[in-house]
C-alpha cells in the first residue's frame, strides 16, 4: 500500500523515487492526476539530473484543447517496493502521477486538508 496526502490546495500527493540508469535516485512529492492517462510526468531539470535515456517525442491535446508536444524518456520507479520500469513525459510543471502507473491498484483519498490518499493492489 502507498500512502500520501491532500496538501491545503485540495491536491493528492505521495513521495515516489525515481531511478535513473546508473542508479542515481531522487525522491520527489508528486501530483494524483487523474485527467492524464500516462504513467508519469517529470521536470526537465530532473530528467537532466537523473540522466533518463530519451525514447522519443509524445503529443498530448490539454484539457483546454490546445496540443503539445513532449519528449518521452524511462525511468525506473519504486512502487510498493518494487522496482517498475515506466515512460515518462518531460514537463515544465509539477510531477504528476497518471493513470497508467494507477491500473491494477485502487485510489481513495480524503480530500480535506491533510486528508489520507491510499493506492491499493485491486485483489
């Protein structure tokens, strides 16, 4: 189980580690977003730090309908304990946690300032 919390602005969150290809890693808060249907967004700068291996170029149409293009990079991302290799989109904002790195687990969350988020393994 992971376990997180609602910050004062109403926004879910849980600390995850992300792992680069020499094994750096970096502990980061990061955003429940439930209107992004990838796995994983991070910072240029922390992709830059953590030397993430580029895939490719990704486009995306926002909720206000405007489309953008990103670069696609891997990382590896602990998750319940384990190691998880995942794609992750490179961003100018906070680090969100998508949808796709959500499948398989169940999502509650309180949402009052300092409320509970759980993630949960479906059984």
């Amino acid at each position: 189980m992971i376990i997180g919390t609602v910050n004062a602005n109403r926004e879910a969150s849980i600390r995850l580690q992300v792992r680069g290809p020499d094994g750096h890693e970096q502990e980061m808060e990061a955003l429940i977003d439930t209107g992004f249907n990838g796995f994983l967004t991070l910072p240029l700068a922390v992709i830059t730090s953590l030397g993430l291996p580029r895939l490719g170029r990704g486009r995306a149409i926002l909720a206000d309908g405007s489309e953008v293009l990103f670069n696609v990079y891997e990382a590896t991302v602990r998750w319940e304990g384990q190691s998880r290799t995942v794609e992750l989109d490179a961003t100018e904002t906070a680090t969100l946690v998508g949808m796709a790195l959500l499948e398989g687990y169940t999502l509650r969350i309180e949402v009052v300032s300092g409320g509970r988020v759980t993630i949960e393994a479906v059984s």
